[in-house]
C-alpha cells in the first residue's frame, strides 16, 4: 500500500492494533514465565493502553468519516436540488417562449435618449 492512501491516523491505529496484538501473544507464550509481581502488572497495562489507543483511533476515524459522509450527502443534496431547479426553468421557458425574461446586451441596456451628453 501507498502511503498516500490511508491518512497518518490510520496507520496510528494499524500500529496500536499490532503492537497490542503481539504484546498480548508474547505475554501468553514467551513471556508468561517472566511476567511476576510488578511487571505483570505494567505489562498488562500497556498491552491494555496500546489497545485502547487503537479504539480511539478507531473511533476517530469513523466520526472524521461520518462527517465527511454527511457534508457529502449536503453537496449532492444541493447539486439535485440545483439541477431540478434549472430543469424547471427550461421545461416553463419550452412552454412559454413569450414569457422568457430577455437579457438586455450592453449597448440595449441605456436607450439612446437617455445617454448623457460627454
């Protein structure tokens, strides 16, 4: 994968979930014997934060995604709403040519009385 695809935060909470995924098999397998006293406690804390750490991101990420989604849906809402609205006027102007509102060009817009004298 490129890093261009996924956003830092992302690879964040990749990082945590493995981090917490292999802390927790060592802890059971290889470290098992080791861990005694103060460091099973502190091991079992971090392996529990680092997993932790990776649900917040998650967490953080789903709502950046749910935003997102919503301002999405607000766009294409307007650009619908957009469309329908030029289709109406076109479909009016189809039926009523006469009542079409003309556009004055630059020279019609002063009528040729009313221009001041330079």
């Amino acid at each position: 994968m490129a890093a261009g695809i996924f956003p830092p935060r992302r690879w964040y909470g990749l990082l945590c979930l493995v981090l917490g995924a292999s802390m927790l098999v060592w802890g059971q397998t290889v470290l098992s014997t080791r861990l005694q006293g103060k460091t099973y406690i502190i091991y079992w804390t971090v392996c529990f934060l680092v997993t932790s750490l990776a649900l917040i991101f998650a967490l953080w990420e789903t709502r950046r995604l749910r935003l997102k989604l919503h301002e999405e849906e607000k766009a294409l809402f307007r650009e619908m709403v957009r469309q329908i609205e030029q289709a109406r006027q076109q479909k009016e102007e189809q039926q009523n040519p006469k009542t079409a509102p003309l556009k004055p060009s630059a020279k019609e817009g002063i009528p040729s009385e009313a221009k001041p004298d330079s």
